[in-house]
C-alpha cells in the first residue's frame, strides 16, 4: 500500500476529480447541478484515496491538508461569500462606453480587496441593468469575465483562491503586490480595448435604444453599507493573523483557538454580517443563496483529498518532469488553470517546483519566497489567475457571470465560442506579452 501512495498510479483519483468537474458540467448539465451528486463524486474518489493514505503510513500529511489548508481555504471563502453577499448596489445610469469602462474598472480593482466572487457578484447586476436598453451588451460582459471575475485578483491573498493557499505555504501576505506591473499592464490594456470596442458599438446603436437609456436612468443604490467593516476584519484577519506575525500559531502543541485564532475570527465576521444585515438585502435583492459555498465546500473535500499523493509525488519527482524555464511553469500553469480548477492547478505545480534539486533551482537566481524562488512563485500565481479567464470552466465566478447574463436575456457565446470570439484572440496574445515582458 506504501509503493501504491507514492506511485504515479496515486494520481489517477486527483486526475478524475478534476476531469469530473471540467466535464460534467457539459456533458451532463443537470445531474451536476445537484449538490448531492457532487458529493457522491466527492466522497466516491475521496474515501478510498483516504484510506489508502491512512494505510500507507500517510496520516500526518492528509491530516494537514485537510486541517491545514482545506478548513482555512473554506473559513475564508465563507467569510467573503456571506460578508460581500451583504452588501447590494442596485441603479441604471447612462451605458457610455466611459461608464462601462468605469464600472469594469471598479470592478478590477475591487477583485483583490473583496475576491474576484465578491466583486463579480457585486456589480454584475448593476452593469447588466445599465446596459439593458442596448442592443451591443455581450462584449461587456466577456470583458467583465476577464477583468473583474479574474485578472483584478493578482494583489491579494483575498484576490483569488490559488492565492491565499500559495498565501498558506509561505507567501507573505504583502508579497503579492509586487505583482502589480503585470497587474496593471493586463487591466490597462484590456480596458483599452474595451473602450475601443465599445465606443465603435455604442456609434452603431439605434437611436430609439440610446433615447430609451437616456430617459430610463435610475441613481445607484448602496444598501449594506456596514458590511464594508466586516470586509476590511477580513483583510485585517488575514493580513495580521497568521504564523508569520504570531509565530505560536505555528506550534503544533498550541491550544487550539490559537492555531485556529485566524478561523474564529473569520467566523465571528460571518456570523456578525448574517445577523445585522437586513434579510431583504441579503436574500431579496441580492437573490443570496447557500448553494454554491456548498458546492465549494463539497468539491474541494474531494479535490484537497485526491491531491494530497498526487502533490506527494510530484514533489519527490519534480527534478525528472523537465520543468525547467520559468515560462514552462507560467504556460503549463495556465493551461491547466484554463480547463481545470486553478486553485489545485497552482497547489500542484507549486509542489513541483520545491521538489526541484538546488542545483535546478540555482539556474532561476533571486529571492525566495513560499520555499521557492520568487520569478517561478510569481508565474505559478500569474498563470492561475489570469488564466482562468480562457475558459467559462476556469474559474468559478465565468460561469455565475455567465448565468446571470443570460437570465436577464443576454444570448452568451458557447463553450468554444467564447473561446474562439474573446480568449484565444483578446486575452492570450495580452498574456504571451505578459510572459514577455515580466517573466
């Protein structure tokens, strides 16, 4: 049982756990809608994976994967699931392409502050009621995917799940801001586009169209105002309370509340924005539901469990995988990140880079950060996070947009569609320039 766990064959159940989630979704819409077949797809790959851990002699390392990593990971996503899910924006002003600018901007900028979730969910509904007397709106809401659903996030560990568990093994909470050249070069850059873009679309609109969304303007509307408070604990939570600041917290023979002093405030936020934020807020206006941290929540059981032998066997075998240029790392990063959760594609290719011999990580030079040096950190997180904007599947807030689009009647492209239209011919020559000038 100890050669099987250490073996290549101990990835297969991470491999179909990712396979599933990228999948199932297309092929069997439905069935996966429901949380409990999920959990059934979970459990059936989780369990036997466990077991075998259990027995091979691998206890400690699921312990800490799940307790170390997956009760953090979920804590936080709670926290600014619920604390964002408090606070509406509501209103229809004038759709310029200068106001659709802005409100993109907002957006990405908001990304790394509340996460790309929080601020995806935030201010699409607004953008879409902005927009909806004009006929032009798809476009707006392809680059909505890309700057506030995803490249907005580079600066935080709040900014995008991959980030905060690089943010657990190691990365110092302010290191992320030294990402901030490639950060803003792909915001500017994309919103320039737009702006092209737009204002060629808004010069095609029928006249009735822009009359309509000149005479219908509502003043927007910012109720659960407190919720910022328990928005900015969160930063605070993450940014002070952690091993880095109060090293006792790393001892494993600590008392509990302090290892997990970080969780409980976390929860404390949670609880304090549900309990003073007005229902109607929550659930009417913003339409809040459990369903989706529990989808979250159930996923990431089953994928935190499958990783654990397959990062064990990566990292033991990293010196032999020919990964060895940082734009290897930033390229199959990204790629996985575009068809597969980015939050275990960055987990993974991290193991693989502290499994690299000295020698191997010598040829990279500089600094080192998160147990790895710090141009092959910041590929690892540059590839995750931009990415995920490739595909609807390659991160979680692509496919909210893109349902929330089209309940308000916004036909979105397909699958491929999005691929061939926006992606591949707007986003990845932005990221090869990217890789180019910063990596």
């Amino acid at each position: 049982m100890e050669q099987l766990v250490h073996s290549a064959w101990s990835m297969i159940p991470f491999g179909l756990m990712l396979l599933t989630i990228a999948v199932a979704p297309l092929l069997a819409e439905h069935w996966w809608e429901s949380n409990k077949h999920k959990l059934t797809v979970a459990l059936f790959l989780g369990v036997p994976t466990a077991v075998c851990l259990i027995m091979g002699g691998m206890l400690h390392e699921l312990e800490h994967q799940l307790f170390g990593d997956y009760v953090p990971f979920i804590i936080l996503l709670l926290a600014l699931y619920v604390v964002t899910g408090g606070i509406h924006l509501s209103g229809d002003i004038k759709a310029t392409p200068w106001v659709n600018t802005s409100f993109l901007g907002l957006g990405w900028l908001l990304a790394s502050i509340m996460g790309t979730t929080g601020a995806a969910m935030l201010l699409i509904r607004p953008l879409i009621t902005t927009n909806q007397q004009r006929e032009h709106k798809v476009h707006t809401i392809l680059f909505f995917i890309a700057l506030c659903a995803n490249c907005g996030g580079l600066l935080t560990p709040l900014g995008d799940p991959p980030l905060f568990m690089l943010f657990l093994r190691g990365a110092d909470f302010t290191w992320f801001m030294s990402m901030w050249a490639p950060w803003l070069f792909t915001g500017a850059v994309l919103m320039a586009i737009y702006y092209v873009l737009d204002t060629i679309y808004y010069k095609k609109e029928h006249a009735h169209a822009l009359q309509a969304d000149h005479e219908q303007q509502v003043p927007l509307v910012f109720k659960g105002k407190h919720n910022l408070l328990y928005l900015v604990g969160i930063v605070l939570a993450v940014a002070f309370i952690n091993s880095g600041t109060i090293p006792e917290m790393a001892n494993p023979h600590a008392p509990m509340w302090l290892r997990y002093l970080r969780e409980i405030v976390l929860l404390s936020l949670t609880f304090g924005s549900l309990y003073t934020t007005k229902r109607n807020v929550r659930y009417g206006m913003n339409k809040f539901s459990w369903a989706p941290i529990m989808e979250v929540a159930v996923l990431f059981l089953g994928i935190f469990t499958t990783m654990t032998p397959a990062l064990e066997y990566l990292n033991a075998n990293a010196a032999s995988l020919g990964l060895d240029a940082t734009w290897q790392f930033y390229y199959s990063t990204g790629l996985l990140s575009s068809f597969l959760d980015n939050t275990p594609t960055a987990v993974a290719f991290h193991s693989v880079a502290t499994g690299l011999t000295p020698d191997q990580m010598a040829v990279f030079g500089g600094d080192m950060m998160a147990g790895i040096p710090e141009i092959l950190l910041k590929a690892i997180c540059i590839g995750s996070v931009f990415f995920g904007a490739m595909t609807y599947i390659g991160n979680g807030p692509n496919f909210m947009v893109k349902a929330i689009a089209e309940e308000n009647g916004i036909k979105m492209p397909s699958f491929f569609g999005y691929m061939f239209k926006f992606s591949l011919i707007v986003l990845l020559p932005i990221y090869i320039l990217v890789q180019i000038i910063f990596l």
